[in-house]
C-alpha cells in the first residue's frame, strides 16, 4: 500500500470526536476499525495503522531505558501518550483529552498524510507552520535532505 498523501480538514466536536475524512478512509486497507494515536513532534499528534504501529513499538523496545534519562522520555512521550482508538457507528475517532490538550486541538483541524501516518494539527498552528515558508526556504531544505539528484519529471 501508497503512503498517506494529503491535507484534510475536519471539526472536532464538543465531546472530542471527529470525522475521518473520506480522502484519508480511502487510503487505509479495507476492514480498518482501530488505530493508534500518540504524541507527535511540532505540537501535533501521529496516528498510525495498527501494523505501522507495530514498527514504532519495535524501534521503541530497542531504546534501553536505562541507559539515560532522554531514553525513558522518549519511551515515555511515544508511550504513555498512545491511544487504541476505534470508529463508533457514525465513522467517528475520538480523541483523548490528555492528546487533545497537547496538541492544542479545539475545534478546527488539519489531518495531513506522512506516508507511514497521519498527523493531526490544529488548523492555525498547521497554517502557521507554512506562513514563512517561502518557495526559495522550501528548495534549500528539499536540496539538502533530498540532494540535487537528476530530475525524474516526465
């Protein structure tokens, strides 16, 4: 299966749920019924398929606890924060508070694919991150993580 792809917007009500938007649904293998969302880097949270899921808790049971105190609260950040969510009968996620607040999630987010997740923002702190982001910002960066390979433009 492709990666997540897209920006979506959805609403988080007031007990703290909200629409998948049909976009991301259509990208997740048929029969989907349960996810993992955990605290993310930037002030966002990360969901994840059960299966990429697994992956994360594998690279996080090779971090030895005590081996340093940035270990643990790596261990425990990824962690404790991390939610089995499932879909209610009207196709709903429901977010934890605990999350909720951590991210900053009110009512208006942005649930932006990152090929193995999904993550979720609040709408002005997601708009805010591109506000400074010039085309020029946007090369350099591409450059120096991608490199100046040879064009693959068709």
């Amino acid at each position: 299966m492709a990666g997540f792809l897209g920006e979506y917007e959805a609403t988080v009500d007031v007990k703290g749920r909200f629409l998948l938007p049909a976009g991301l649904k259509k990208q997740m293998p048929e029969g989907t019924t349960t996810l993992v969302i955990n605290r993310g880097m930037d002030e966002c949270l990360w969901m994840y398929l059960l299966d990429d899921w697994k992956k994360v808790e594998d690279r996080l049971r090779e971090v030895n606890p005590y081996d340093s105190r940035e270990n643990r609260m790596v261990r425990k950040a990824l962690i404790a924060g991390a939610v089995y969510v499932e879909f209610d009968s009207a196709g709903r996620l429901n977010l934890s508070k605990i999350l909720s607040d951590y991210a900053g999630l009110e009512k208006d987010i942005v649930l932006a694919g990152d090929i193995d997740k999904i993550e979720i923002w609040d709408k002005t702190k997601y708009n805010k991150l591109f506000e400074s982001l010039t085309p020029e910002k946007l090369s350099g960066m591409a450059s120096a993580i991608l490199g100046s390979g040879s064009s693959t433009q068709g």
